[in-house]
C-alpha cells in the first residue's frame, strides 16, 4: 500500500468514527441526565467541549435524530425529546411484544451456560429487593432483560428492543420502583426463568409480555401519584 493510500485511509477512518464516538458521548449525556430532557442543544458549546468542529456534532445529532433521542424543531433548533405519558404507554405496548418473543426465542434454544446466568441475575436481584436497595437492582434489572433479549439471537428484535429502551429512559418521572415493587417485580423475573428452564416457549413469551405490562401499570400509577403530588404543592 502506498503512503498516499495509507494516509487516506487513516482520513477516511477519522472522518467516519469520530462523529460515531461524540454520537456515543452526546447519547451517554442524555441518557445519565447530564443534559436536561426538552433542553436545547448548544452545538456550538458541544463542538468546543469536544475540541472539535460543528460538522461531527451535527452529524452525531443526525444519528441520534434516527434514534429518537433528539428532535429538531425548524427555526428553533435540535432538541432532547420529551416523552408524554400516552407515547409512553405505545412504547411499553411495543416492548411488552419484544420482550415476550425474545423470551420464547431463548427457552427454544437456551444452554446451561444461559440458564445459569439467568438464575445468578435472579439471585441477586432477590437479594437486592429484599433489602430494598434499588440502586442495585436497578442495573442488575436492566442487565437481566438485555439478556434475554441478546440471547434470543436475533439481531432485528434485539436493535429494536434497545431503541425503546433508550427512549424510554427520556420518560423521567421519579423513582418509579418503590417499596415492595421491586419483589413483586422480582416475582415476575421468577416466573419467567422458570418459563425458560422449563424450555415452556409459549409460558416464556406470556410471562415475559406481563412483566413489561404489569411495568407499564406501575409506572402508570407512580405517574399519577407525582402528578397528584405536584398539584397539591401548588
């Protein structure tokens, strides 16, 4: 290869990831909260956080455009998207049908290695909901879903499934696990590891879709009770 060829690729592979990685960043700053839902975006502060130009940042925000994470309104500007509860609701319907599939995929197919890794999450995550610490059954309830849905093995379901859960993390309202939600969310991952080891496709897929449903309803229920919460504040 010659050294013209050589540095144009090395251009080539710059141009091309670097507005990948602010892509990955930017989404990162959104999803922890470091960049506030419904907030306008300063490109402009942005590209000198990064040591960068305006064009990367507009591209990354472009990718995250397609993904739902951020809206551009003309003549405003880009936005982080907020999320309505009604959009929400749609998404959990969505996801409910994701999961449920993903969870009847992986009980055609699953090995030990699978089923004791799904019983290890159980494990801990019992552990964590008996002492009421959600600020660890919290990661260890996002790794117990994603999972199942990776194991499944297919790749369209698990792309998809991800997006929803990105978009879902824009929909903040509060601390929606408290008290003895997390056992009872808990007793739902019980039924479905049971579904799964039992290889019971059809119980997998049922389990899995009234876990997200039954999620759908708490955050429903924790909405309300903010928004009545916020009222008499008033």
């Amino acid at each position: 290869m010659s050294s013209s060829s050589a540095a144009h690729d090395v251009s080539f592979l710059r141009l091309t990831s670097l507005p990948m990685l602010l892509e990955r960043e930017i989404e990162s700053m959104i999803l922890d909260g470091r960049l506030s839902i419904g907030g306008r975006i300063n490109e402009n502060q942005l590209a000198a956080t990064f040591g960068v130009s305006r064009g990367p940042v507009r591209e990354a925000l472009r990718s995250l455009e397609a993904l739902g994470l951020v809206e551009l309104l003309p003549n405003r500007g880009v936005f982080i998207r907020s999320l309505d509860i009604a959009q929400v609701v749609e998404m959990y319907g969505v996801r409910a049908a994701l999961f449920g599939y993903a969870a009847q995929l992986l009980a055609s197919r699953s090995d030990a290695g699978e089923l004791a890794r799904l019983r290890t999450l159980l494990d801990e995550m019992t552990q964590a909901a008996q002492a009421h610490d959600f600020d660890r059954y919290y990661p260890l309830n996002f790794a117990f879903h994603d999972f199942i849905v990776e194991q499944a093995g297919n790749g369209v379901l698990t792309a998809q499934y991800r997006g929803l859960v990105k978009q879902l993390r824009l929909y903040r309202a509060g601390n929606l696990m408290t008290g003895n939600t997390l056992e009872l969310s808990n007793e739902e991952h019980a039924r479905i590891v049971a579904a799964i080891e039992q290889r019971d496709p059809i119980a997998a897929y049922q389990t899995s879709f009234d876990h997200v449903e039954r999620g759908k309803e708490r955050l429903l229920a924790r909405s309300v009770s903010l928004a009545r919460a916020e009222e008499r504040r008033a």
